[in-house]
C-alpha cells in the first residue's frame, strides 16, 4: 500500500510530463478565471517550499494556511506536505481563534488580511512563532490583473523570534 504523501508526490511528478496541462483553474471574480498549469503549480509548490523552509518549516511542525486564492492555497499545502509539515485548514465558518487555540500551530502561512487578523485579533498568541505573507501586499485595485503564480508575489516571515509579533524580514 501506498502512502498517502508518496502517492501525492508521484501524481506531482507525473504533472511533469505534461507541462503545459491545465491542472487548475482559479477564479476571483466575474470574467477573471485563469488557468494554472502542471508547469505553473509545480513552479508554485517549489517556490512555496523553499520559502517554507528558508523560514524554518520542519517536519512535523503544524501550518495554519488561510487564503481565499486557490493556487496559493494548493501550493502552500503541497509544499507543507513535501517538507513533511502538518497543513491546518480552517472551515471559513469556524471560530478561528478558537480553533488556533486548540490546534496551536507553530507556523502561520496567509495572505496580508489573515496575517493583520492574526495579530489583531489574537489569533494564535503564544503558539505562533513563524508567520509568512503570500499574496501582494494589499488586494490589488480595481481593474488591475492579478498574480497568475506565486512569482509575483513576496514571501515574508516573523521568523523563529521570541514573539510573533515582530516586524517580517522579507524574501523573494
């Protein structure tokens, strides 16, 4: 029998083979579907997983992902798999805070809005000591085009540091 991570890895190696495959397809609005192909996604998945663990993503450690993009999120959770880090996603309708408390995950990986919850709102206080930024830096404007990939986008962490709340360092 197969396990469930390895079978995962051999379906993204086989992407590989057609690069060029439609695998995804994210829409954020009327008239803005794109979609993100098997060379895109493993390209996101690599990129997340370096940045993962440029930060000090390890094993067995547990990540909260909160985005609403759908290539982000796959990414994310593929590549807390693949470092054999415990992916954590919250039901939209739960009580975050609540649910971060009981789960206490060391590592929080979401977009501008769920970082400035995160720390507005006390989500995580005190089990949270790696936090990373995916997206842009603040939702694009009106009629400007969203990132297709990860590749436009910043990757910053609050690093290992004593409290989460310090300022991010910034990678790209």
């Amino acid at each position: 029998m197969t396990t469930a991570p390895d079978g995962m890895f051999a379906r993204l190696a086989r992407l590989s083979e057609r690069p060029d495959a439609t695998v995804l397809v994210r829409c954020t609005g009327a008239g803005s579907a794109q979609e993100v192909t098997a060379a895109q996604l493993l390209d996101g998945c690599r990129h997340t997983a370096d940045a993962l663990r440029t930060a000090g993503v390890r094993r067995g450690d547990k990540a909260v992902v909160m985005t609403r993009d759908a290539h982000r999120l796959v990414a994310s959770v593929y590549a807390l798999v693949w470092l054999g880090a415990v992916p954590v996603l919250i039901e939209p309708r739960a009580e975050v805070r609540r649910c971060l408390d009981e789960i206490a995950p060391g590592v929080f990986v979401g977009e501008p809005l769920a970082q400035v919850a995160r720390r507005a709102l006390g989500w995580g206080r005190g089990h949270v000591r790696t936090a990373l930024v995916i997206g842009r830096a603040f939702p694009a404007r009106s009629g400007s085009s969203g990132s297709t990939c990860l590749r436009e986008c910043r990757t910053a962490a609050v690093g290992r540091h004593a409290s989460p709340h310090q300022s991010p360092r910034t990678w790209r």
